[in-house]
C-alpha cells in the first residue's frame, strides 16, 4: 500500500523526538515485506513507538484508555491505531475482527504484547 500524508508527517515526527531525545536508530534489517503481518514486540519503553514509527509504516495495538490521553491519542489517532478495551471481554471478537480487517487491507499491525513498560 502507498504512504498516507499521514504516516509520512508522522515518520517525521517520530524522527524529530528521537532526535530531540539524543537517540539514533541503526536498522539491522528490514520489515517482511508479506502481508498479512502481525509484529509481536517487546515494549521496553515509549520511545519503542517513536523507533518503529520512524523508519516503517505500521500501525499500532493499543489499550483504550489512551485514545483519550492529551496530545498522544490525536497522535495515536492519525497513527491509525486499533484500541483494544482489555476489561470488555465481550468486545474482544469485534477488536479480533477490526485487526483481522486492517491487516487484510495490507496494514502492519504492531502489538507489544506484554502491554506495558518497564524499567528495561
């Protein structure tokens, strides 16, 4: 699939706290290139999203709470993540489905599967 303007102002925004941050990214590597395609990734810390967001196009898994945090749920909405509801066990077939749809649709889709930071 092509670039959305989307994805392309958040690649560079991804970039530009990575650099504001002091950090450099050295890829090994590359994306599988397939789709469907589910990523399965540690989370060590937020800057894991800004890393990926940086240099692949993938969309992200997140929990619902944070569609409604300041600044990083507009982001996480341009980003096109799926927020899964973890507590409303009823809506898991709906979520299943909404990320089975994506990634027909040739997205991407990162879930960090322990769905929490730690200190490293």
């Amino acid at each position: 699939t092509g670039l959305w303007p989307e994805t392309f102002i958040l690649k560079i925004w991804h970039s530009m706290i990575l650099q504001a941050l002091g950090m450099r990214v050295h890829v090994k590597g590359a994306l599988a290139k397939d789709r469907p395609l589910l990523v399965a990734a540690n989370h060590i810390s937020w800057t894991d999203i800004m890393v990926l967001g940086s240099f692949v196009d993938v969309k992200f898994i997140a929990r619902a709470d944070m569609e409604g945090w300041p600044l990083i749920g507009m982001l996480s909405k341009l980003q096109r993540t799926v927020f899964i509801e973890r507590e409303r066990k009823r809506t898991s077939g709906d979520q299943a489905s909404e990320i089975a749809k994506r990634m027909a649709k040739g997205d991407a889709m990162v879930l960090f599967a322990e769905g929490s930071t730690g200190d490293g």
